[in-house]
C-alpha cells in the first residue's frame, strides 16, 4: 500500500502548479504555500525574506533575464530550470513567471521523471 506522507510523493499527487511569490524584483520570497515550502525543504519562516535564487541549480541566469522582463511589466515563455532544494536531490521543473499584487509569482510544475 502506497503512502503520501512523504513530503516529496505528496507534491507530485497534485496536478496544480506550486506557487512561490517574491518581491517586484524577482528574487525575495514574500510568500509560498506549504507545497513549494515541502518542494523546497524549508519553512515559510526561514524561507520569507531571502533569496529564491540558491534554489534554482540549471537555468538561473535566463531565469534572472526573464524576471527583469516580468518586473517591467513584460512576458516571458515557460522555462525548464532544475531545481536544488536543501538537502534534497536536484528535479526538473517547469517555471512561469507573472506579474501579482506588486510582486512577481512563480508557478512551478515539476516534471515526470
């Protein structure tokens, strides 16, 4: 009998994007739901107020391309990006990033392996 309770089985049992909210900028978190603090492997606590950054492993400098676009007010394509959380092996996400509420929100889905 397979169980869930495994924070990273609990993250792909969902087909909704994770969802991350950082600073106009692009890069302080201001805000993320439980299931990208469990992708992650960190807690709202420690996680509000830094940078999201050290958490994206391959694909980082057009991702800091893209987010200069989005807080201008652009719009930039769905990039793949492998992610690093703490402590955890790297996976394969596909991230959106749009303008919200004076911040930037990132959608994150994470790809089959």
């Amino acid at each position: 009998m397979e169980q869930h309770s495994h924070p990273q089985h609990a993250e792909r049992s969902h087909n909704h994007p994770i969802v991350i909210v950082t600073d106009r900028g692009g890069y302080i978190v201001e805000r993320l739901d439980q299931r990208a603090g469990s992708l992650l492997n960190v807690s709202h606590r420690v996680s509000v107020g830094k940078s999201i950054l050290p958490f994206i492993a391959v694909g980082r400098a057009q991702l800091v391309i893209d987010l200069r676009v989005v807080s201008r007010g652009g719009q930039v394509p769905q990039r793949t990006v492998t992610l690093r959380p703490k402590e955890r092996r790297p996976q394969e996400a596909s991230i959106s990033l749009s303008e919200t509420d004076g911040g930037i929100q990132w959608r994150i889905e994470l790809r089959e392996e």
